[in-house]
C-alpha cells in the first residue's frame, strides 16, 4: 500500500492542481494511517478519508482531519535481551 501512495505522490500529485481541502493531505493521511494501524484498519481509514474527501464535508470538519489516535506500531524487541 506504500507503494500505491508513493506512486500518487510521484507521478499522478505532480500534473494536478492542489485540491485536497484537508489538512493534512490524503496522501500524509495515508501514510500515517499504514504507518500507525497497518494495512486492514489503515486502508479502511484511507478508504473513508477518500470518500469524505470534498469541499462540503472538510467545512464541517474545520478543514482538518488527523489520523485517529491509537497505538504505534513499534517492533517488537526480543525477550531476555
């Protein structure tokens, strides 16, 4: 899913105008999703971020939209080291 997110943010974000009314963008969004609940809950919050993503909707949520809070996914360190 990374991989889908940097190919946007390289060759489709480049020859469109800016108009992602959130803040943080759907593509910042996306990443930190992954980054924070891995690739089920993530892609599920990146799937409704996409579909809220208009004008009308970012009014009422004051043009900002964060990732939920939650736990990080962290590595794991080995036991008895």
């Amino acid at each position: 899913m990374y991989r889908a997110v940097r190919h946007y943010r390289l060759t489709v974000s480049p020859t469109r105008p800016a108009c992602c009314p959130y803040t943080p963008t759907c593509s910042t969004y996306a990443v930190r999703a992954l980054h924070r609940y891995g690739a089920l809950r993530g892609g599920r919050l990146i799937l409704a971020r996409l579909l809220r993503c208009r004008p009308g909707a970012a009014r009422r949520r004051g043009f900002r939209d964060p990732v939920p809070p939650g736990p990080q996914r962290t590595a794991r360190s080995r036991p008895g080291i």
